[in-house]
C-alpha cells in the first residue's frame, strides 16, 4: 500500500510504525473472510481492509477522528483473526491500538461514552473496585430488564447487569504477595500475574494454577506490587493509563529477575498474556525499554509452561466430553493453538473443537460492555456450534470468553482447573454442574 506521510509526520515513533505496517498491506482482502465483523455486518469498512483505509486517511491527513471513522473502529474486537489469515504478515494489532490512541486524543465522544469508558478504566483494573461494583450489580441485576429505551446507552446498561454474577466469590489468599514453595526438588521458579477481573470473578483460576506447578516442583511467586496488565485501557485508547500499568509490573517482575531469577512468568489469562508478550514493543522508545523486553521474553501462557515442565496427569481419565474454546488472544495474539488441547487429551479429556473456532465469542476485554449487539450475536453463534460438538464442557484459557460463555446451557471452566483435577486437585465446581445436567 503506498502511504504519502511527511518527513515531521515520520519522526513520530508510532507514525513511523503504522506507515510500515501500512506499506505492508497489498489489499488482498483474504483478511475479510476471517473478520467476525465483516461476516455478520457485511460492510467493507467493518472489515480490516476497510478499517485500514480509514486509519490510513485519518493518520496521514493529520486531521481528528471522525464519527464515521470512530464508529467502524470501534467495532472491532481485535480479535486479531486478520493476523492469522494475512499472507502479508500485516501487524493490524499494533495499527489499530495506534488508532484507537489516535482517536481518544483527538475525537470528543458524547458524554454517556465517556463516562462508561471512564468508569470501566477506573473500576476493572482495580480489584477492590471491582469486587464491589459487582455486589452493587448484584442487587440492580433483576432490574436489567426494566432498563427502559433501545438507545445504546441502555442497551450497554443492560449488557452490564446481565454480565454481572450471580454471586461474587470471596477473595483468596494465594494472591497476596508471598512465595509458593516447591513441593519436593524445586526444578524452575517463576512469577505469576494475578490478574485483576479474574481474580474477583473466578479466583479459582489463580489457586488451580498455582496448587499444580507448585506440585510439580515449581516455586511460584506473587511480586509485591504488580496489578493489571494494562490491557483493558490500552485497547480502549488510553495509552498514559495502561502504560502506567504496564510499568508497575515491569519494576515489580524486574526485582524479581535481577534478585534470584525467573524461569518464566505465568499468564493464565490469554488476553493479558497477548499483552505482556508486547510490552517490549509498547515501551520501545521509553528509558525501561530493555526491562520491558525482559519480562516480555519471559511472559509464558500457563500451557506453554506446562507443556515446558512436563505436565503429567495422576488420576484415571475422566471420559468427560470437552469443547475446547481456543481464545483469540492465545491463537491469533500469541500463535498457541496445540498446547492446551495435547495437555487436555494427555489429562484423558475427550476434545473436540467446535465449527468456526477462529471466530471471536464477542467477550474481547471490554467489547461485550461497549458493544453488546454485536457481541451477543458472536456469543449465540459460538454457544450454538459448541453445543453441536455435543460436549458436556467448555474449556478455555481466558476469563473474558469463560464469562461470555459460560452462563449457557454447557457450563465453562478454565482449562488449568481440569489439568489440576486430573493432577491430584479438587474437582472443579463445573464438572459438578455437568455431572449434575447429564
């Protein structure tokens, strides 16, 4: 694609980068066969190619973003499908987090956007915060249909009352900072991110995660200070917010490194994972640049590790059913797409994959909250060819899709609690379910 930036516009780092992303598009359009989307809107701006053209127009012409330009950007899930389909290995993810920062810069959002967009950036990185929204929730949850108007502004207000839970779970000790000690000969050491919407609504996760590596002989440490990855900010266009977020792991994981070392650190939490593994691209040209190389090349998705470490199940094969959801995140953002189905089938866990695995659920950080149209369509289509695999679960390994999906008729359960079931930990409140349903 021929790009028509000045010589001022390119000494801009980010400017400089999208124009050699644009430059490596050839307009194929193979991208918009794989764009959740462009396959239920059917419109070319809503489709990477499309969504190219209108970053390329805006950037290079300097001018604010346009309603028109916000609306189709906004759309998409960065889903990152385009990146796996693109013979032309067109980097869309870092040209469309440039955008979306374009755009909250220069775009004044009617005041109901703004203040949801703020309250989300305030509210779920922040635990506490969290926790407590959810029990406010709670009690205005049998009350989401009597959310009067067809405006999007009610329609995300009811999107919001349906997503909450239906209790919020205690917080749980493993995630304050301390060390896990190997059980038997220690053979690694690693850090882990604790996450912040996950630990409040599933911290089940973060206990399963930590029980089996710790039996494998892993010492697993909780860093004093770390917090959200910076995702859900970054990717809503609040580049200062998610890099102030960023760069409070990165001091807390570089102590770590630079103390005793880390063989890794462990993200069961896809999105987050997809994030991390970019921190050395997001802070390329700031002062801690080489630290936050350092704790991206570290960055490991909970089934890389096991996979890394030898995981090897204890107990007799289930014969239990599973759906493997692949997340977008762990197989467009970070290109892991056998390792967790090879450590379920070594579990003794029947897996199928459902129709259309490469298509987004519609969860996508915060998509589900600003989009709910859209993402309910992609939720009913995913739940119906999970439930043609006849699968008596729904295993994933992000709590974004696990939240989506998981309120249907197959009950969801991260995939590192059934390897720890099967490894010699507690069943998995979602294998009671199931059992219960049969």
């Amino acid at each position: 694609m021929q790009t028509s930036f000045s010589a001022a516009q390119l000494a801009d780092p980010d400017i400089a980068e999208s124009n050699r992303i644009l430059r490596t598009c050839v307009h194929c359009g193979m991208c918009t066969a794989t764009c959740p989307t462009f396959l239920l809107l059917g419109d070319e701006l809503d489709s990477p190619r499309g969504r190219i053209y209108l970053i390329k127009d805006m950037l290079e012409s300097g001018r604010p973003a346009t309603e028109a330009v916000v609306r189709h950007v906004d759309r998409c899930l960065s889903c990152l499908s385009c990146m796996t389909t693109c013979p032309s290995g067109v980097h869309y993810m870092h040209l469309v987090d440039h955008a979306r920062a374009y755009i909250e810069r220069t775009y004044r959002r009617p005041w109901p956007e703004r203040a949801l967009r703020r309250v989300l950036s305030f509210v779920l990185p922040h635990p506490a915060r969290f926790r407590l929204a959810l029990i406010g929730a709670w009690f205005a949850r049998p009350f989401a249909r009597l959310v009067p108007g067809t405006s999007m502004t009610a329609e995300r207000l009811r999107a919001m009352l349906r997503l909450a839970p239906a209790s919020v779970p205690s917080p749980s000790d493993v995630e304050r900072p301390r060390i896990h000690p190997a059980q038997g000969a220690r053979r690694g050491r690693v850090g882990i991110l604790m996450g912040c919407a996950q630990q409040v609504l599933s911290p089940s996760i973060n206990e399963a995660t930590i029980r089996l590596l710790t039996r494998m002989g892993i010492e697993v440490v909780v860093t004093k200070g770390q917090g959200c990855c910076g995702a859900l900010d970054h990717h809503m266009g609040h580049h200062d917010a998610a890099m102030r977020l960023a760069r409070r792991n990165i001091a807390a994981w570089t102590a770590e490194i630079e103390g005793e070392g880390l063989d890794a650190i462990v993200v069961n939490a896809s999105g987050c994972g997809t994030t991390l593994k970019d921190y050395g691209f997001m802070f390329r040209e700031e002062k801690d640049a080489a630290q936050a190389a350092k704790v991206a090349a570290l960055a490991a998705d909970i089934s890389e590790v096991l996979t890394r470490f030898g995981y090897a199940a204890t107990r007799p094969p289930p014969g239990i059913t599973v759906a493997y959801h692949a997340a977008c995140s762990l197989q467009h953002g970070q290109k892991i797409t056998q390792e967790p189905k090879a450590l379920l089938r070594a579990a003794g866990f029947i897996v199928k994959e459902p129709a259309e695995s490469h298509i987004c659920c519609g969860s996508a950080g915060t998509y589900n909250l600003l989009q709910p149209a859209i993402a309910g369509q992609l939720k009913a289509r995913k739940q119906a060819n999970i439930a043609r695999t006849g699968a008596a679960l729904i295993a994933s390994g992000n709590i974004g899709c696990l939240t989506q999906l998981g309120d249907g008729a197959i009950p969801a359960v991260h995939t590192v609690e059934l390897l720890d079931w099967m490894a010699g930990g507690p069943e998995p409140a979602a294998v009671a379910r199931a059992r219960a349903a049969a």
